[in-house]
C-alpha cells in the first residue's frame, strides 16, 4: 500500500471539510491567505479544521495498523510527529513561504 505525504492527506481532509475545490483553493492561497483564513471566510473554526483534520489521520493509522502496514509504536510515533505539523500546515500561506525561503 502506497501511503500518501501527509501534507498531501491534510490538503484531501481539508478540502472535504470545507467543501471547497482545489482550484478555488489554490486562488485564494495565491492571494495570501491560509486554510485557517479560507475556514474562517466558511464559518470553521482553526480549531475544528485541526480536529478534523487530526481524527482522519488517526483514522488512517488505526487503519494501517489493523492490516499490518505499520507497527503501533510506528502509529504512535506518527500519531506525535503529525500533531505540530497539521498546526503549521493550516495556519500556512503562500507568502509565509516565500519568505521563510528568502531567510
């Protein structure tokens, strides 16, 4: 089973949640905003998009587990890995990154 980067299932969760096509995301993340500015144009909460957001990764590796694909200490070590992440990825725009690469 192929695993999908886990920037790559933040961005399908989020999108479910908000219920928002990638292309009028990818607008509005050129205009400088983030998934937590366009959740909040759409009435979400940062904190119920990070919630959402969190429970299908737990999912997915509950998931992973159950068939073998993972070990549960490798599920508990994702489980802690993903939690900052998620947080930076939502509150992420395209301009923070363009300067934290200029830096």
């Amino acid at each position: 089973m192929k695993q999908q980067g886990i920037g790559e299932y933040n961005m399908q969760a989020a999108l479910e949640l908000l219920s928002i096509e990638k292309a009028t995301f990818a607008e509005q993340v050129q205009a400088g905003k983030s998934f937590v500015d366009i959740a909040k144009d759409r009435g979400i909460s940062r904190q119920k998009l990070i919630r959402y957001i969190n429970v299908r990764l737990y999912c997915q590796n509950r998931c992973c587990t159950s068939k073998g694909y993972i070990t549960q200490d490798e599920a508990n070590q994702k489980k802690q890995a993903v939690l900052k992440e998620v947080e930076d990825f939502v509150d992420h725009t395209q301009t923070k990154f363009e300067l934290d690469e200029k830096k």
